[in-house]
C-alpha cells in the first residue's frame, strides 16, 4: 500500500511551466559613483516605500557599459536599500561576466538592425496582403472592492466598478477604469503602449503609471485630487487632467 502511494505521487505532475508577464522596476544607471547611486536611490524608495521596499528591479547597464563600474558593491548596495536586484539588462562582457559570479541573470537585449545610408534597400515584388485586423484582448470587469494587498493584471482593459483600496494593485496592458475611488497603484499600458490612459471618478492614488512613466502620491498636485481624471501621456510626460 505505501508503495502505491509513492507511484501515485510520482506520477501525478508536480508542477507545471506556464508564460507570464510581471512588472518590475527597471534601474537605468547614468552613473557609476555608488555613493551618489545609493543616496538618490534610498531619497526615492522614501517616496513611495510600499512601491519600493522589498521590490524586485532589474538593471540597465547600457548607458555606462563603457564606463569602469564595481557591480559586485552596487548589488549590495542596492539590495541594501531593500531592493532585490534580479536580472541585469545592456553592459559590457566584463560586467557581465561579474553579474554571472553574483548569479545574476543577464537579459537579452534586442538587437535592431539599420541599413547604412549609403545600402540600397533590396526590392521585391509580391502580391499585397491584406492586413489582418487582430482581435483585441477582451476587457477584464471587476464588480468588487479590490482590498489591499491584492493584485490584478488584465490582458486587455481593466475596468472596475468599485474601490480600489490602498495597498491594491491594478495593472493592465491597455485602459484601466476605476469607477470609484483609486487609492492603491494604477499601471496601464504594462507592455509598453504609451497610447494607454487611466480613468477614475476619485484620484486618490498610491501610484500611477502609463507604460512605465510613473508618478506616485506626493507628485499629485491638489487640484487633482478627489476628483475625476483621465491620465495619459503626451511626449513621454504624464498628464492628469480633470474630466
């Protein structure tokens, strides 16, 4: 009998891999000098600490790769800071090969390639295809309170018809609609789609975010606060306008 138990168990899947999209904060150094790295990072994470602490970050290396740069101390100080350094994304093969020692994963960037000016683009001829109109994700509606502490994604629009309470967090990859108060942290546009805008009948929120271009509770000026807004972007600027 304890033998077919042990087979039923070992049979039967003990996990499975599934795709996944998660938001993390992305670091991108402009400067190589870790004291003034931690202190401007420690001023920020006082900002918004429930954003912050204990988040994972991933680090962009790309604008200081030709720079000498000590990885091993700025990894310290960062998970110092409370933060959790997971991945590190551009650099030079020296620092990657640091981030290896420090089992850091190192994330492919992609790589664009441009034709030279003076290439003469090779032409060919097909027949035209049509373009295909793709269907868009589906909304994603919530009736109820989203309490603190949950988290919700949403592959289209997220539309909510209830509170969102402090310590909540909302994220979709198009549109979110808050029909309620917005007190907990508002990302739209996740992947990337800076045509995403953010509507709630009452901005009270911790954080709000449009394809990574954030602004959090102390940047809110008071004339939009406890009133209807649209969020957007408009040259890579985060615009709050009453509605």
């Amino acid at each position: 009998m304890p033998t077919n138990a042990q087979s039923t168990t070992e049979d039967s899947p003990a996990f499975e891999f599934k795709s996944g999209v998660i938001t993390i904060p992305v670091l991108n150094l402009f400067s190589t000098d870790i004291n003034v790295i931690t202190h401007q990072l420690r001023e920020k994470i006082k900002q918004a600490p429930e954003f912050f602490t204990n988040s994972s970050t991933l680090l962009d290396l790309s604008a200081i790769q030709e720079k000498e740069l000590n990885l091993t101390l700025l990894v310290d100080a960062i998970n110092n800071s409370s933060m959790r350094v997971v991945g590190v994304r551009g650099g030079s093969s020296l620092q990657h090969q640091t981030a290896k020692e420090l089992m850091i994963p190192v994330m492919a960037t992609q790589n664009v390639s441009t034709a030279k000016p003076t290439e003469q683009p090779k032409v060919t001829h097909s027949a035209p295809v049509e373009p295909k109109n793709l269907p868009a994700a589906p909304s994603t509606i919530i009736n109820q309170p989203v309490r603190s502490g949950q988290r919700i994604y949403a592959k289209g629009d997220l539309i909510i018809t209830a509170q969102v309470s402090p310590g909540a967090e909302i994220m979709a990859e198009g549109n979110i609609h808050v029909y309620g108060s917005l007190r907990g942290r508002a990302l739209a546009g996740v992947l990337g789609d800076e045509q995403a805008s953010i509507f709630c009948s009452d901005l009270q929120a911790e954080l709000v975010s449009i394809a990574g271009n954030y602004r959090i509770s102390e940047d809110l000026d008071d004339s939009n606060r406890n009133v209807p807004v649209q969020i957007y972007l408009n040259n890579q600027a985060l615009i709050i306008k009453n509605i």
